[in-house]
C-alpha cells in the first residue's frame, strides 16, 4: 500500500478536542485511527483561535488555555498512536462493495475504514480570499492560501499578502528558498508576534525583503500565472508590485465545506443523529462536537466528549462484528490499564 492509501479502523474528519478524545475512546476498544484536518496541527479552534485563551468549563480544570487542552489530550492519546493527515480537506466519501468507506482528500490521501467520524467543528477552516476579479483563476496554480508543499516556492518571486503570524512566519521562513519576498500589507504596524516582526524587518533592513504597505487593488497576470499585484497606498497612486506567486494570508473561516456532499441529511448546515450512539441515516458514519444536531444539543467541549464515548460503542460493532463488547471502567480493569501503560501506577 503506497504513502497517500491507507486502511484503518476509523477516520475521524476534524482534530479538535472532541476528535482527539474520540480516539482515546476508540483506542480503549482496540480500534485504531487516522485524522484528517485542514489545519497544520491537531486542535481545532483551540488551537488556531484561541490558543492562549482560558477555557473554565472543562472537567477537572478550573482553567485551561485552548493549547493547554490540545496538549493534555494529544499526551492521554499517545498510547493509541493515532495516525496524523494534517493540512489536508476531506473531499469526498465513497461507499466501496466491501462495505467499507473511503475518504479521499484534496491532497491525493485515501483512507478506507468501515466507520467514518465527523467531529469537524463549525465546519471546516476556510481561507478567506481577497475577493479580487479573477482570482479564482489563479487559486491553485500561483495563488495560494497555504503552504502545503514548500518546494512550489522554491525560486520565486513571492509576493505575500497579510500582516498576522502566518503571514509573517512564511516570509521569514520562504525567504532562503524564494528568489525574492516582498510583503504586502495594508498598514505599517503588525497582528504577528513581535519576535517574527522584528526578523521580518531585520530582512527588509538588509535589502532581503521588501515591504510594501498599501491595499491591494488587482491581481496582474493571464492563463493562471500571476505576474504581479496592483497595490494602493493610503496618499499617492496606485503601482504594481511584480512576482510570480502570490500567497494570501487573511485568516480563516468556518463553512461546512465539502461534508455537505458527502450525502448526509442536513439541518440548517449541521449533521442529524441520534442520541443512543451519535450514527447519521447513514450506518457507519458518525458525527460527535459542534457540528451535529440533535433536540437539546448543547455546543460545549464537554457534551463533544461524552458523545465520543458513547459513538466508541457502537463504531466496536462495525470494527468487529463478530465480537461481543464488554464494558470496562479504566479504574479496574487490568487489561485497559495495560493498553494506556499505567499498570504500575495503578498498583
């Protein structure tokens, strides 16, 4: 089996809190499992919107920051070494004749898996775009909304466009590679850490990057190829910048994305399931967190947790259907502790 086709127990769609925990609860029923999310790192909206933010309704914590909260529970997860397809969307899902599912990704990743667990969240992580005419021509060729691969930059003539820390932190780290950098953002002061600033700036002071403030006005170029970016600064006239790749970087957005597609019944934009075992209409496809829908659902992390444990149940049936589940607590049973490697803690 190459690199980019996988065969696994389940696919969780989304690496949020509630798609870690899902795979402690699976891992504590012998079923392995791979995540896919279009982040570069697990953790959500914890991680991407408010790492440094404290969260006080989680169990057992009076206070914890959202990147404090990924980091315990990647820690609790690590004996089930779940497997990892980070910048990556979840494109499309596909019923196979041996009654698993397949799930391929924009990247060329494929995963089959008799069970399917959306825990996406709001939805997936949308760029947002520079809303320019023309721009989709250029989106995937010489447009960019993130790095994915950053030997296509090597060479070029990067135009980057953003003042927040992605921004900042791909100029500074394409630079080396790239023919040249020119940084375009529409004021002078910054959203980024000060330390990717002051390296930023340090480039610029040694004639290795430019900065350029103003608002973008037109992407130039034809066929796909960018050629340059039209910018207009605050007094004086518009003036073309030229480059052969522009990046966008102007944060992100939450839509369903293409999980509309999947053939699920949708509710205004969120997933049905029932609240025995968190199943959709559709056996072998799971939703648990935010993005499902049930009569008195609650979007807090906490209800995302305890939809996991009871999803974990019924997915067992699926994994191994010739096998009777019996129910353990962690607190007693030998062979669970074994599996988390806390036998001697335990004793």
């Amino acid at each position: 089996m190459s690199d980019t086709m996988h065969k696994t127990d389940v696919i969780i769609i989304g690496a949020g809190p509630v798609g870690l925990f899902a795979v402690f609860e699976l891992g504590l029923l012998d079923m392995k499992a791979h995540l896919i999310d279009i982040l570069d790192r697990p953790g959500g909206q914890c991680a991407e919107l408010y790492p440094e933010k404290p969260i006080y309704d989680i169990p057992g914590y009076p206070e914890i920051s959202g990147q404090g909260l990924t980091d315990k529970l990647m820690e609790q997860i690590q004996p089930f070494h779940p497997t990892f397809h980070l910048n990556q969307m979840a494109e499309s899902c596909t019923k196979l004749e041996n009654g698993n599912w397949q799930v391929a990704t924009d990247m060329g990743t494929t995963i089959e898996a008799p069970v399917i667990v959306i825990a996406a969240g709001g939805g997936s992580f949308m760029p947002k775009k520079m809303n320019m005419e023309g721009e989709d021509d250029f989106a995937g060729q010489s447009l960019f909304y993130a790095v994915r691969q950053r030997e296509v930059f090597k060479g070029k003539d990067l135009i980057i466009c953003g003042g927040g820390d992605s921004a900042l932190d791909w100029a500074n780290t394409l630079q080396p590679e790239a023919n040249s950098v020119t940084l375009v953002h529409r004021r002078p002061d910054f959203r980024a850490a000060p330390d990717s600033v002051n390296k930023f700036m340090e480039l610029v002071d040694a004639g290795k990057a430019k900065l350029e403030i103003g608002t973008p006005e037109k992407i130039i170029g034809s066929n796909g190829q960018v050629e340059g970016l039209r910018i207009k600064p605050k007094d004086g006239e518009a003036y073309d910048v030229a480059g052969s790749c522009l990046l966008v970087f102007y944060g992100l957005t939450m839509k369903l994305g293409p999980i509309a597609n999947f053939g699920l019944n949708l509710h205004e934009n969120l997933i049905p399931v029932d609240t025995e075992k968190f199943e959709t209409d559709t056996p072998g496809i799971f939703s648990i967190g935010d993005i499902n829908w049930y009569p008195g659902k609650l979007k807090l992390i906490l209800s995302g947790f305890h939809e996991g444990a009871l999803m974990a149940q019924k997915a067992f049936a699926y994994v191994y259907p010739d096998k009777k589940l019996r129910f353990q607590y962690t607190t007693s049973s030998t062979s669970l502790q074994e599996k988390l490697g806390v036998n001697d803690k335990a004793a």
